[in-house]
C-alpha cells in the first residue's frame, strides 16, 4: 500500500483545474485577506483622540491657561465647556457632554513653582479606551508640566481608580520596542497570524467536506488513492494559497502600515509554514466531523472567534482567569502570535521564540495524527 | 501469500458474497446474503428502496465494513485488501458523481491518472471514451453543463478508464431518458461481451429483464436468485390476470375489498398503467368469477386476459411470499 506520486500528480492537477476555474473563490480568499488585515488594524486602534473635555479653571492665572493648552495641544484633548466647579463638571459627564473634565485648584501658578502643584481630572470610566487614553495623556502632559496628577473616574463601571489618595510619586516609563504605543505595530504581527489561522482552518475543513457533500469522496474513495494522497493534494494547493496570503499581509504591514520588520525573515517564514502545518491538521480534525461545507464552517467560526478573544491579538492574555487562558491554549494562533511579535518587533531569533515553536510542532502532531486516526478511507 | 494467487484469474469467482451482514445499530441493512457471479454475466441487483443494493455493492467495494460475512471480488477480500479491489474494478455510485466544474475530458485524465494509466494509454482512452459517450466535439464542454444522458455516459467512462475486469453500477440509469437509457444498456452488454462481469441495479423492471440473472433483495434480504425466465417459472406463486375495465381505480377498489373478505383468493391486486394485474391460484378457474364481481358494480370489463407473469410481478410475489414466510 505505497504512496504513488503519479496518484498524487493527477490528484492535485485536478484540485488546481477546480481552485483556477473558481474566481470568486480566490477572490474571496485574497480579499478577505486585504479585508480583515484593513478592518482589524484600523478598528483596533485603541487610542482615542480628541476626548471632550470640560474645565473647570478655579485659578485663571497664565501657568493654568498654558496647562490647558498644553493638555489641547496634545491632541488628546478638546476643551469643549468652561464651567464653574467640580459638581457641574460632574453633571457633564453624567449627561455625556464630556468625556473628561479638567480641575484646576486656585493658586495654580503658585504651587507650580513651588513643584506641589495638584489638578484633578475626571473621566468617563463608562468608555474605558477613552479612560485609558485620557489618564495616559494627562498623565504625560502632567509630567511636562512637572505637576502631580489626580484622576478619578466617574460613573459607575469603575474602570479606573480613584488616584486622588496616592502618594505623590514620581513615576518614569520608557517603552521598548513601540516607544509611541502606536497600536497598528502592536496588532498588525498578530493580525498576520489570525489571517493565515481563520484561511487555514476554515479552507481545510471545507476543502475535504465538499467532495464528501458532491458524493465525488465516494468515487475516489473507490479508486487506488491512498489516504496520504488525498489529503495532501488537497493541502499542497491549500498551503500555497495561504503563503501568497501570508505574503501579502506581510508586505502590506511593513509598507503600507509601515510597521518595520526587525528580525530573520527567512527563520519567519520557516515558522509561519509550521503554525499553517499545525492550522490545516486542525482543519483535517473539523472535516472528519463534519458532513456538510456549512457544518465544517460553523465549527471553524470557533477558532476565529477564540483567535479574536483568547489568544492575545487584541486582548491580554495574562488579565484572562485561567479557563479562558486554558481555552486559548487550543488555538495554535496563541502560540504563534508570541513567535511573529517576537520576531516582527523585538526581531529575536529562534533561542527566544524556540519554546512556542516546540509547542506547534507537538500540537501540529497531534492534530495530524487525531485526523490520519479518524479521516476515513471508508463511508461507515 | 494468500492461496488466491495460487489460482488462475480465469478460476477466480468475479463476485463472490458469503453469509453477508451488515447492521447499523438495531437495523439489518443486509441480512445474510449469499450469492456469486460468473465471468461476463450481467447481474441485475434489484430491490425496492431502503432495500440493501448500495449497502451491498459498498461492502463488495471495501467501502463499509461487513458486521459479518466476507465478500471477495476477483478473488480480493473486499474488507482485508480493499485497494486491491480497487485496483481491479470500476464502480459508478448513484447519481453517477462526476466533478461539474472540470471538463469533460479533465474528468477522464483525472481518473486515468489515479488509476495510474501512462500518458500514452491516457490518450487512447479520453479518444476511445470521448467516442463512447457520444462527446466527440465537447471534450472541453464543462460537465455541469452536460445533459443526463452524457454525463451518464461519461461517467461509466470514466468508471471503466482502466479496463477493469469487474464493474459495479449503482442504479446507473436513474432520472435518464429512454433513449440513453436504451445506449447505456447496449454498452453494458458490448462490455459483457468483452468477458467484464457487471453488477447492476436498477428500480426499472424491463431493465432487469435485460440481465443475465437477477437477485431480489427485500429488506436485507435475499429473496429470489436465478434467470429472469427460470424466476417466472419458480417464483410465482399463481398466475396473473391482465383485466381492462373501464373505471380501472374503482375496479381496484373492488377487487381489494373481495381479497379481504376471502370473496376471491386473490393473492395480489394492482394497478399497471391503465391495466389491472390480479393474480389468483388459477386463471381459468377465476376469469368468471372476478368479471362477474366487476359487472355487478356497473364496470364495463374490456378484456381479461391470462398474461405471462412479468419480472414486477414476481418481484412482488417473491417479497409476499418472503413476508408471509415470517
């Protein structure tokens, strides 16, 4: 019972014959690789610009003027009402007129000079991207400024701590590798790996389903083709279709989103081959369960949505309660998103990223030999 | 070595099936069939649906498991050394499955190739096929856009692309013309000439007439196993009435309610066409007696004839006499 590269030939002509004829298909495989890498990066951007923000300025001396226009020369900020006191500003919140409210005590220019200068701002802890880029960014002004901050969050979610009780420390914070916090270089090396996880599972699902729905798996399976041929003339056209994929979203992060690739291209590569070995095997396990192209779809939504939840491309994984982090650990997108960060960004080599590769080539056996044990060359 | 290699393929039993069984959970789909079938025989594999046919030929192929029994094609054991038999056979499954979105002659190649058939046999063969099917001028025709009667055809092409000794077709004539169906049989029995033994199934009983022999499956089991003539002769219990009447439902109706009541030993009563076939012990002795039930309700009986039994109803009698058995 030996492999037959001639039965493998003629198997994988026939697939390319079928992928070439189907336009939409390819169509539909390359644009939804250009669309979850545009929607995913642009939709990820945690940082919210232009926050409405009231002041309430209890000094009105030239330092708390500038304060001000410092905080509105970040960006971050639009002093969009003037009110009187904290309680109005408060109020403003309530009612989502702000975001965020500026309060500045009497004295101001006074405490600054004597470097015990205090403000208070409030946010909207309802909007915790907008707490989130507030608190940094007065944070960031404050520290320019040489002022001492108090934040405190306003409504009920309570996303942020009331700081208003802390010790005046004076906190320092150099950002490796992102120093800007740009977002898109933080998702794009993850988005990589979610493009190639959602095309790679899914397709090798649907790929072994469909002959079974068309009735054509019964006829081949009548034939001398081997079990090993099969799958692999489905895999081969499978994989070069997700290189090209992989390719693009590659080229398109480094000179359309212009995210700089600092380590070993070549070891990247060799890497990202093996996280689609380990993706199509999981594929393999769905299609043997599965009985028709929308029940081998549906199962693979699953890893999708753990890819966009559990694995740690937009969420961090070490705030996660261990069940979901045990949930995780199923995707094979959680282990190589820590490689292509590792190599993308941090440009490390294999001493680095070698644990998480061993954990791929283990889980890529397993899966490969779950689905050689329960992909059928049988009907029953 | 198993002592099959020991014997001449010319020995070797094309089909040979032996106390085969197949149950899925409580449900015998195949229950105990035993049958063989000779070199060049067309086997006609009948049976109603729900019946076993497929169940039967995919055991023959390898292609389910037997729960008991053995099934041994050219002399392969279809469950121990399934690729062999791949090797030797063709088979055409229902709805005879071709790919719809590669050509007509890219199906061919296809098949060729995974049959492991050289590029110089190839050639012959998509030609000799091409011809088969009546194709010639639309070779790079899609398959999906192919009518029924070509894409049968070309389906038992490609089923055959590698000259196998044993062919398997699974009601290759279902949901096709008269016209292709009349073709299709015509290369079913050019292939027989050529010594290819043919297990066929059908739902069409001038189609089994056609076949060397037949078996009858009813339910997992084999009911009746001979010729189509020797099966009339033994099979049929009583003899059949062909009756014209002028209201033929109502008639129908008549003689159903006479069979229940014992009025007339009347085994079966159905309707064929515009004609009513009853069949009672003796046709002479009840010609009278089922005329008169009929006047009496004001139906004008055209004819009543004494009919030789066709193959449906002996069909129908064998599965009767099967049931009324248990």
């Amino acid at each position: 019972m030996q492999f037959d590269f001639q039965r493998l030939g003629a198997l994988m002509r026939k697939e390319t014959i079928q992928i070439l004829r189907d336009r939409r298909f390819i169509m539909l495989f390359l644009g939804l690789t250009f669309v979850q890498l545009f929607v995913y990066s642009y939709a990820a951007s945690r940082t919210v610009y232009h926050l409405p923000m009231a002041v309430v300025d209890q000094s009105q001396d030239p330092t708390s003027r500038s304060f001000v226009q410092a905080l509105v020369n970040s960006q971050y900020f639009d002093a969009t009402m003037y009110l009187d006191d904290q309680s109005q500003a408060k109020q403003a919140i309530d009612k989502s007129q702000v975001k965020a409210a500026l309060i500045i005590p009497p004295h101001f220019a006074a405490s600054v000079d004597q470097h015990s200068a205090n403000f208070l701002m409030l946010l909207d802890g309802s909007d915790q991207f907008a707490v989130r880029s507030g608190y940094s960014a007065a944070g960031l002004v404050a520290q320019n400024f040489g002022l001492q901050m108090s934040a405190e969050s306003v409504a009920l979610t309570g996303a942020m701590p009331s700081l208003s009780d802390s010790l005046p420390i004076n906190t320092s914070t150099q950002i490796l590798y992102n120093p800007d916090l740009n977002d898109k270089w933080f998702v794009i090396p993850g988005i990589i790996g979610m493009i190639l996880q959602t095309l790679a599972i899914e397709q090798a699902a649907i790929f072994l389903v469909r002959d079974r729905e068309w009735g054509t798996m019964e006829q081949i399976l009548a034939t001398p083709v081997r079990q090993l041929e099969l799958i692999l003339s489905k895999m081969i056209p499978l994989s070069i279709l997700c290189l090209l994929a992989f390719g693009i979203s590659v080229g398109l992060g480094i000179f359309w989103f212009g995210v700089p690739f600092h380590g070993n291209l070549f070891l990247y590569f060799w890497l990202a081959l093996l996280f689609l070995a380990s993706c199509l095997g999981l594929g393999l396990v769905i299609s043997t369960r599965a009985t028709t192209q929308f029940e081998a779809e549906t199962s693979s939504m699953i890893f999708m949505l753990f890819g966009l939840l559990l694995t740690g491309l937009f969420y961090p994984r070490t705030g996660m309660p261990l069940i979901p982090q045990l949930i995780g650990d199923i995707a094979p997108l959680t282990y190589f998103i820590r490689i292509s960060r590792g190599i993308y960004m941090k440009g490390v080599g294999l001493s680095f990223v070698w644990g998480d590769a061993l954990i791929l080539v283990i889980y890529t056996l397993i899966v490969v030999g779950i689905s050689s044990k329960t992909f059928k060359m049988r009907l029953d | 070595m198993s002592a099959e290699l020991f014997v001449t393929q010319s020995q070797v039993t094309p089909i040979l099936v032996q106390n085969l069984t197949r149950r899925f959970g409580a449900f015998t789909a195949v229950d105990d069939v035993s049958f063989s079938v000779q070199a060049g025989e067309v086997f006609g594999w009948l049976g109603p649906n729900g019946a076993g046919k497929t169940t039967t030929i995919r055991m023959l192929l390898g292609l389910i498991k037997p729960s008991s029994g053995s099934a041994f094609v050219s002399g392969f054991n279809s469950a121990t050394q399934t690729k062999l038999v791949h090797a030797h056979v063709g088979y055409m499954s229902q709805q005879f499955t071709l790919y719809n979105d590669l050509t007509a002659m890219q199906n061919i190649r296809f098949y060729g190739g995974v049959h492991g058939l050289s590029s110089d046999e190839l050639r012959q063969r998509i030609s000799e096929i091409i011809q088969m099917a009546g194709l010639v001028g639309r070779e790079n025709t899609l398959t999906g856009s192919l009518s029924g009667g070509w894409k049968q055809r070309l389906a038992l092409g490609c089923a055959i692309v590698h000259h196998p000794k044993v062919v398997f077709l699974d009601e290759p004539t279902a949901g096709v013309d008269p016209i292709s169906r009349r073709q299709f049989w015509e290369l079913i029995y050019q292939m027989a000439k050529d010594g290819v033994t043919v297990l066929v199934t059908t739902h069409y009983m001038d189609e089994a007439e056609l076949c060397q022999r037949v078996g009858f499956i009813s339910a997992g089991r084999l009911v009746a196993l001979d010729s189509v003539s020797q099966l009339k002769l033994t099979q049929m219990r009583g003899q059949v009435l062909e009756i014209n009447v002028s209201d033929p439902e109502k008639a129908v109706r008549i003689l159903k309610a006479a069979q229940q009541s014992h009025q007339v030993p009347l085994d079966e009563v159905a309707l064929y066409g515009a004609q009513i076939h009853a069949v009672v012990p003796d046709a002479q002795e009840y010609n009278d007696a089922i005329q008169r039930l009929l006047t009496q309700d004001n139906i004008r009986v055209n004819s009543i004839e004494w009919i030789a039994p066709t193959l449906e109803d002996v069909f129908i009698s064998s599965v009767k006499a099967r049931v009324d058995a248990n």
